[in-house]
C-alpha cells in the first residue's frame, strides 16, 4: 500500500510525463510543417524559380532555417526527458 505522499509524487511525474509528451509532439509538429515548407521552397529552387533575393541567399536561408528547427526540437526533447528522469527518482 503506498502512501498519499508517495501516491501524489507518482501523479505529479505522470502529469510531467504527459506535459513533456504534448510539448514535444507540439514541438515537432512544427518542425514537420516547417520542413514541408522548406521541401516546396528547395523544390522551387531547383526548378530554377527564385524566391525573395539570390538563389545562394535563399538556399543559406532554407538551411538556417532547418538547422534552427533541429536545435528546437533537440533542446525540448532533451530538456523534457531530464525533467522526466528528475521526476521519476525522486
């Protein structure tokens, strides 16, 4: 039999859990939208269409662009599952 404390620590690192859950689904649904929309811009850059500026600048845009989406999703993924972890050993 556990105790109230010991049954609220359990319930408050599964509402942690579930908060990192929907932050990182959160998180990586805007990644995908954001990748989709880089996919249609590259497309357009290798049919020869321009964007906004020079091809070079658009194409160093698209990849700063995707590099600071992988950074997002890394930094809430990482952060989340530390969170996790600190939760689960208290």
């Amino acid at each position: 039999m556990l105790s109230t404390d010991e049954e609220q620590k359990i319930v408050m690192a599964a509402k942690n859990i579930c908060r990192g859950m929907s932050s990182r689904r959160r998180t990586l649904c805007h990644v995908q939208q954001r990748i989709t929309n880089l996919s249609a811009q590259y497309r357009s850059l290798k049919k020869g269409q321009k964007l906004e500026g020079d091809t070079c600048h658009s194409t160093s845009l698209l990849n700063s662009s995707f590099g600071q989406d992988q950074k997002a999703l890394k930094e809430t993924s990482g952060h989340s599952l530390s969170q996790q972890r600190e939760e689960l050993m208290k």
